[in-house]
C-alpha cells in the first residue's frame, strides 16, 4: 500500500475541515457524566465510513511528504528516528481519558502524541484515572511488540519500535496523511498492509539492558551492554542514548573497546527508550538503533496520601474563560480571564495556576492565584496566534496535576 499523502490542493476537503480544535475534555467532564462524555466523542468521530479499516499502526513509507505537512503546518518537532502511520480507528477505538469504558482491562502500552509526535509512553488499563492521560493530547493503544514488524532487504523479519520521539499520522485515505487530533473526517476507507508473521531479530548493535537497580532516592540505574562492536570501523564514534517521557534524554559516549555503559537517575516505573547511536566520522553519517521500550523497576516506597481528588475537582471547578480581548497601542494582544474557584483552597497542600499556551511555540505564561474566583489580565500576546488557557491545579502531596481547559484564544 502506497502512503504517498496527496498535496495540499489535492485534499477533497479543507484543511480547516480536517485539522480541528482539540477536545476539550476536562471542560465536558465537569458538565456531563462519563456516560455522556463517551456519546460525546463518539459523535465526533460520527462521519467514519459504515465499514472503516480495523485500527492499526502501519510505517510510514512517505516520511518526506509528512515532514512537508509538518512544516506547513508549523509543528515543532518535524524529524524523527521513526515515522508511523495510524488508522482513524486507532483513535476511536482507544479510550482519551480515564473513566469511559465500564471496567479496567488489562494493562497495556498507550502512545501519548502530542501535535504528532509520542511525548508519553504508558502503561495504562483504559479506564483508571492517569494523570498523563487525562492531561495530554491524543491517546493511541501500542501493538503488542511496541512496534511495526516489517522485512529488510536481506528478507530478515525486523521490528521497527515505537518510542518518545517518534512521528505519527493519521490515514484519512490511502494517500493522504494528517495529523493526530480530535474531529478528523475519514475521506475513503483504509487497508494497511499485511505486517509479517513470526519471530524478530534484532539489529546488530542493538543495545541489550542487563540490569537495573533500584536507587534509595528512587531513582533507577540501568546497566546497557552494546554487542557486536569489534566489528564496525575505527572511525566509529558510539553512543548510548535513554529517552524518557517528555522526550528527555541521556546520552553517554562509550570509549574505544568499551562496550558496557550504566545510565544514573533514571525514572523509577517509566517506560524508557535505549538508542545504540554510531557517527562515523569519515562519512560524517550517523545511524540509530531504536530498542522497543523498557519498564523501569517500580519502587516499594508508599504512595503519599493525596490532599485533593482529581475527579472532584473536574466535577466542581468550572473551566476559565476570556471575557475580553484588546489591542494595545503597540499591536499586542491583552485579554482578561475569568479564573475559577478552587473549594478546599489550601496553599500549603494545593497550588493554583492560569496557564496561557502558544499552541504553536509552547511560549507559556503562568499566573498564580489564592483558589479564589477573579479575573486575571494577560498581556503581551501576539495577534496572529493561538493560544490555548487552562487552570492548573496541583496536588502539592502528590505532585498530580488536573488541567482544566476553557475556550482557547484564536487569531
């Protein structure tokens, strides 16, 4: 199956149409019970075809033509080790937040794309509340191998992982691709290729975890052996990378005859990426071996308790809302933001925040407030952005934060 995405004058409807405003969806969670809020998203997706594609995850054979959308587009992120592309259904069939399926199921891997790209990777049970996935962006189930199988020139069956990083599109038609969010429109069903049966072997050079230890800051070590080293170019420079949610990464360069790193403070019951990274200096060309992603070792240290609960708090704090918007003599954009109140204010366990997002830079601004109901200015905004606004408040026992979204700021 070709993925070749067609041009932007080639799509059969605007790009307007195919590219909406994200869900808002802890500002429904307050209004309506799960129940509602499961018809609610069901309707958004309600112009799929009576016989849509079984979802999936698939490479992306056009990588170029999704970097050119990207950049249309004004993503911040546009390069990637690997380029995947997803059926609508994927989407649709993968609950966006806790609560909307009647009972946990067993846990798997959920991708957490964020304007395209997997910012997250978690473990999830598609119904418990999780603070990742009740705050972020689109959420898809992973493949049971964590990656897309496929075959290499040499006819050996390889796996190609999905990692923090990685680059995903939506097939709305065989040939065209856009970018994860809510309210796509299906254009013409989807097939993805068949992916191959049987077991995996690894790339040479892949990075193999040998241990991992629990620290007593709860930290993780993580001990990471490179085989096969001998036998590249002495022109080779090798690294070892570990990429962890948030897209945060640790890189160690191995010495000459070194084959074995330990990585320090690491997160403890994370998903984490290792990455074999080999420059060769001659040619100046790199390549990166991608591993599927590791779970850390959780610690056995007690939860702390928490001092509020996030279901409460979507359930009883409205969301904020602009009630005005200026120009200033200077051309920049000032609004004014009715905050919500907080019940059960308590500085000492909670902390409040207005949040105002370029939605395309990530430039924030950040207004604190005492849990009371006012109204907040924000100014030196530009005119011909998006902004998205929300309230933060964080559980100061746990770290845990609900994001409530209001109405965002459009050009």
């Amino acid at each position: 199956m070709s993925t070749n995405p067609a041009t932007h004058s080639q799509l059969s409807v605007p790009r307007s149409n195919i590219l909406s405003v994200p869900f808002e969806k802890e500002k429904t969670m307050k209004t309506r019970s799960l129940l509602t809020v499961a018809a609610v998203i069901a309707a958004s997706f309600a112009v799929l075809p009576t016989n849509p594609a079984v979802a999936g995850w698939t490479t992306d054979a056009n990588a170029a033509s999704t970097i050119s959308r990207m950049k249309f587009e004004e993503l911040l992120q546009i390069r990637a080790d690997g380029y995947f592309a997803i059926t609508l259904d994927a989407i649709t069939s993968t609950p966006q937040m806790s609560g909307l399926t009647d009972a946990p199921a067993a846990k798997a891997k959920y991708a957490v794309i964020i304007d395209g790209v997997v910012d997250r990777i978690v473990t999830w049970d598609g119904y418990s509340p999780n603070r990742v996935i009740d705050s972020y962006g689109i959420i898809v189930k992973l493949p049971a191998n964590a990656g897309v199988k496929y075959v290499d020139a040499n006819g050996i069956t390889r796996l190609k992982p999905i990692t923090q990083g990685s680059i995903v599109s939506v097939l709305v038609a065989p040939d065209v691709k856009v970018t994860p969010t809510y309210g796509i429109t299906q254009l013409s069903s989807v097939s993805l290729p068949t992916e191959p049966t049987g077991p995996v072997v690894a790339l040479e050079n892949s990075s193999v975890v040998t241990s991992q230890t629990l620290n007593a800051n709860n930290s993780v070590s993580v001990t990471i052996n490179v085989p096969g080293l001998r036998d590249l170019p002495s022109t080779s420079l090798i690294s070892v990378y570990t990429v962890t949610d948030g897209r945060s990464t640790t890189a160690v360069g191995l010495a000459q005859g070194q084959s074995t790193v330990t990585i320090n403070d690491l997160p403890q019951d994370q998903n984490v990426t290792v990455k074999t990274v080999i420059r060769d200096t001659l040619t100046n060309t790199e390549t990166v071996i991608s591993n599927p992603v590791i779970e850390t070792v959780a610690s056995n240290a007690p939860a702390p308790t928490p001092a509020r609960s996030a279901a409460v708090d979507r359930a009883t704090i409205a969301a904020p809302s602009v009630s005005s918007r200026t120009v200033d003599a200077s051309g920049a954009l000032s609004v004014s933001i009715a905050v919500p109140a907080v019940p059960n204010f308590d500085s000492t366990k909670t902390s409040v925040q207005l949040m105002v997002v370029d939605s395309r830079t990530g430039s924030t601004t950040g207004i604190g407030t005492d849990g009371t109901a006012q109204t907040l200015n924000v100014g030196s905004l530009g005119t011909g952005r998006d902004y998205t606004v929300s309230v933060v408040v964080r559980d100061l026992a746990t770290g845990q934060e609900t994001i409530l979204k209001g109405e965002g700021i459009t050009k």
